[in-house]
C-alpha cells in the first residue's frame, strides 16, 4: 500500500491548487539554478507557495525560490516548480518527486527539468547547454524504493528511454537555425551536496558520464514511472573536480549561470514554441 502521507501531501495539493484556480496545465518545468527567473515570464501568474501545502517539502537553498507557478508562457498552459527541493537537502527521494505526481495530476502530459553541473567532458566550456541524453544515478537512492504508486505505473518500470528522443532532435535541430549550439550528453548525478572528488570525476569519465550533478534524476525517473515523457537540459558551469588545478566554488556557479541566463532561457523558449 502506497504510503498515506505521500498519498495525503499530493492529495492537499492538488486540493489547494485546485482551490486557487481551475487553470489546467499541460507543460510542467522544474526550474533549476540560475534559470528561476524565467518563471517571470509567466503570464496572468497563480503562485502557490510551498509553504501552504502541509507537509511538502520546503526549499532550502539561496535563491530557489520555492513556489509553484501556473499560467501561460508562450502560448502554452504550464506550471513550473521556481526552486526544485534536493536529495540533498535531507528529504528522501521519494518525498522530493512527489511534484512531478502531483503535476501528472493536474493534468501535466509533457515535463521539462533544467539544472546546473560540472562538467566531465573536457571538450565542454564553462555555459555549455547540454541535451541529456541518458542518465546515470549514483546518488545511493531510487524514488520507487518502497511501495508502489500503483495508479501511476507499474512496479518495474523500463527505463531504456527516460529522455524522449523525438523532443531531444527537434530541439537540437531548432536550435542550430537560431545559431545555438547544444551538446547531448549523458548526465550523472551524485548525492551532494559537496561537490565531487577528482578521483569521482575521472570515475564518471570512465563510466561515460559528460556532466555530474545533484538533482533531475529522481524526477526523471518519476516521469519514466508516470510515462510522462521528459526533456532535460543541463548548463555546465565550472569543470568538474580535477580537470583544472584550482578548487571548486558555488560562486562560480552561480556567476557562470547568470551569465548564459539569457541564452538558456531562449533555448526553453524554443521548447515550448516549437518542440513542445
């Protein structure tokens, strides 16, 4: 039997959503560092904070914002989570994607996930965005650990195509006739929230990993459960531990991200124009 406190926190939820506005959407974001802002683009907004929904889990990290935001943006019916809640963060895997069924519950058919990471792949400058392609959890957890949400899918769900193909060409191909380059990778996600060793870098090199983070594979992994299908994007802001002598710092996260903001926030124009 599926946990009666999830069960509750998605039922209070959508209950509390629904009590706000009657808006159905069909596209759900989970805005990740440095890409917040764009949930300011969001026109005719309603903003349910996490806070109001009992026992949800809260953000806890500078500058996510920790709200849901429906509305409107361009052209499409979205609602967007302006601060995801990390693994990291103390929560369980399990409680951190709940989102992601709350918003197959709404009525969401297609998700996008954005993060920031290191980069594995030397080839790839600090603001590279890259495409996942593939996955690989080293994170020491699984969302689907312990009951099954019966409803949402089955108990063994096939993870061979977590990132949908289709959306991952056409967004590729949009992009290169506006002169944007992407790369397409495979991103790794380990637990947090120190950042990775060299020793854990070169492993993730081997392994065939293009770019390490915290976060996004929980809830694509949820998204495959639900069969929602997924899009996810990653901006590679510094190198990842080892590949330069020098140590590894939030604040060149957060810089690097700021500065191809407003390239990032054109490619997820691009997704909801034209590949979504």
């Amino acid at each position: 039997m599926t946990n009666e406190r999830e069960m509750k926190i998605i039922e209070d939820s959508v209950r509390i959503i629904r009590e706000k506005t009657d808006f159905e959407p069909e596209i759900g974001m989970i805005l990740g560092s440095g890409l917040g802002d764009y949930a300011d683009k969001i026109e005719d907004p309603v903003r349910i904070s996490y806070h109001d929904i009992p026992d949800f889990p809260v953000s806890t990290v500078a500058g996510h914002a920790g709200q849901f935001v429906m509305g409107t943006c361009m052209g499409k019916k979205v609602i967007a989570m302006q601060g995801r809640v990390h693994y990291y963060e103390g929560y369980s895997q399990r409680l951190i994607t709940l989102p992601i069924r709350i918003m197959k519950r709404l009525g969401v058919k297609k998700i996008l996930l954005t993060n920031a990471a290191g980069g594995v792949n030397r080839a790839y400058e600090p603001g590279t965005l890259m495409i996942i392609r593939d996955h690989i959890n080293y994170s020491g957890s699984n969302p689907l650990t312990g009951p099954n949400f019966e409803k949402d899918g089955p108990r063994f769900p096939d993870m061979s195509c977590v990132y949908d193909a289709g959306f991952r060409k056409s967004l590729k191909e949009k992009a290169e006739q506006k002169g944007i380059h992407l790369e397409e990778g495979v991103y790794m996600m380990f637990s947090g929230p120190n950042y990775e060793t060299p020793a854990e870098v070169r492993m993730a090199g081997i392994l065939g990993a293009d770019a390490v983070g915290m976060s996004t594979v929980p809830e694509a992994i949820v998204c495959g459960h639900c069969k929602i299908p997924v899009l996810g994007i990653s901006c590679v802001t510094n190198p990842g531990a080892g590949i330069l002598d020098q140590p590894l710092n939030h604040k060149e996260v957060v810089e690097t991200a700021a500065r191809v903001k407003a390239t990032f926030e054109e490619v997820v124009d691009l997704v909801l124009q034209e590949v979504f």
